[in-house]
C-alpha cells in the first residue's frame, strides 16, 4: 500500500513541479486540516437552463453546453485509449486532452483523495498532457485549497434550473 501512495505522489510531484517532501507536505496538511477559512469563493460559475432529472441528462446537458463551461472545449470522438470513468471527454483550444468530472451535490475534502488518486491514474497513461474539470454543485471550502495545489484541476460550479410546465388534456 506504501508502495502505491509513493507512486502517487511521485506522479503529482512530476506533474506539477514539486518535490517529493513538497507533496507530501502539502497532502498531510490537507488530511489534518477540516476545514479551511477564508477561501474566495469558487469563481466561473455557469448555469444549465433545461428541465433534467436524471445523471445522463446532465452529462448531455453539460456537452451540450461546452461553450458556458470554457471556450473552445470539443467533445472526443472517442476517450483517449488507457482513460476511463470521466463524464465528457474533450479537446480543448490548445488542443490539449481536458477531461471533465461531473458531480452533484458538495464535493468536501473528503472526495479530494479519490480525485487525487484518479488524477494520478490519468497521468500515468497521458503524462503531462491533459487536464480536468471537475464541475459540482459546490465545493467545501476545504477542497477548493486542496485542489489548488495541483494545476491541472480546474473547479467550476453548476446549477440546474428545472421548469414544470402543464397542461390540462381532461
């Protein structure tokens, strides 16, 4: 199990240009620490109109929707061979691989070491050359300096609005 956090963290530290110790340091303070105050708040967030209910819907929607998330995001054909588990696949404006994690509800610091660990799955496979999008509802103020730490998470809130329309047919 060592073995495997080591490997890890020797993947986050490669990717973003921190020591080993740096790493280390840096994921110890964020277990330690419960919640962290005075965070700005989460900024780009973007709003879905369209009355949905289910997970798939949402995924549809947020394809659809590319543009409100960021310019120049282009679904995949495909997902990158090696790559799985991510909501949307896409190309950004550079042309670099952004993969986008859809969640619903308030991601805390506990779901950051799930995150941390797909992070370094998908590096393992692409090294250098993506980048996620994790969109949720909120965020805890937690996981937002959590995630500040790796520049290859970028953090944006969505809402849904939902419209019940009727009409008398008897």
């Amino acid at each position: 199990m060592l073995e495997f956090l080591d490997r890890k963290i020797e993947l986050i530290s490669e990717n973003d240009g921190l020591t080993h110790d740096q790493t280390v340091d840096i994921l110890a303070a964020i277990a330690k620490t419960p919640l962290w105050r005075g965070i700005k708040a989460v900024p780009d967030t973007f709003r879905v109109e369209k009355g949905i209910a289910l997970e798939v819907d949402i995924t549809d929607s947020a394809k659809e929707n590319l543009a409100r998330i960021e310019a120049g995001l282009q679904v995949m054909d495909a997902p990158p061979d090696g790559v799985s588990g991510f909501e949307v696949y896409c190309k950004d404006a550079d042309g670099k691989i952004a993969l986008i994690e859809l969640r619903s509800g308030t991601l805390s610091d506990t779901a950051f070491g799930n995150l941390v660990s797909r992070v370094a799955d998908v590096r393992e496979v692409l090294g250098k050359h993506f980048r996620i999008i994790v969109l949720a509802n909120d965020f805890t103020p937690a996981f937002v300096k959590a995630a500040s730490q790796i520049p290859s998470l970028k953090l944006k809130k969505f809402s849904i609005k939902t419209d019940i329309k009727t009409k008398d047919v008897s």
